[in-house]
C-alpha cells in the first residue's frame, strides 16, 4: 500500500512538474513572439524613416540641381545680352554685326567666373545639406 502511496505521489509530482514546465515554455514562446512582433516593427520603422530620409535627400539634391540649372542658364544670358549690347556693326554690310575677339574673350571669361561660382554655391549647399 505505501508503495502505491509513494507512486501516486511520484505520479502527481511529475505531472505538476511537467505542467509548469509546460506553462513556463509557453510564457517562453509568448515573450518569443512579442520580441519578435517588436523586432518587426522597429525594423518597419527603421525602413520607413531611411525611405523618408532618401526621399527628403532626393528632393533636397533636385531642388539645388534646378537651382544650379537656373544659375548658369542666367549667367549665359547675362552672356548673350553683353555680346548684344557690345555688336559693331560691319562696314559696307547693312545689317550684319561683328563681335570683337577681345569682346568675346571677355565673355567667356566672365560666363566662366559666373559658371564656377554656380557650382560653388551648389557644392557648398549639397556639402552643407541646406
């Protein structure tokens, strides 16, 4: 009879043994899962601030390249308007027009200056990021 005793009672120790290991493993695998809904969302989130940072980058880079655009299309027409205003007209030529060698050379020069400060303004502004 004691025996029996000793059996049930090694019987139910082992069955409480194994339902709280049972219950410990699935508070296990529940913290598991949460770790791992939480490592997803982080990621998620991760990926949508550096989309919104390569967009904002995107964006930033186009608006100083259209403002670089713009800077050296109107250095070229401040070239064009001087080289009008500094025409001689030819001799014996009604209509036609020359353009002084020193003239152009000076224009070239001044579009060169205009151009190289674009570009300085557009590599300090994408250096700076503003």
């Amino acid at each position: 009879m004691l025996k029996k005793i000793v059996a049930v009672v090694l019987i139910v120790l082992a069955a409480g043994t194994w339902g709280y290991l049972d219950y410990l493993n699935k508070q296990e695998l529940k913290a598991a899962e949460e770790m791992r809904a939480a490592m997803a969302q982080a990621r998620a989130q991760a990926m949508a601030r550096a989309k919104a940072a390569a967009e904002a980058r995107a964006k930033f880079e186009a608006t100083i390249m259209a403002d670089l655009t713009a800077c050296k299309a109107t250095a070229e027409q401040a070239k064009e308007e001087f080289l009008a205003r500094n025409q001689k007209p030819v001799r014996h030529k009604p209509g036609l027009f020359t353009i002084p060698p020193a003239v152009m050379d000076e224009a070239a020069k001044t579009l060169e200056s205009a151009n190289a400060a674009c570009q300085s303004t557009y590599d300090t502004r994408l250096h700076n990021g503003s």
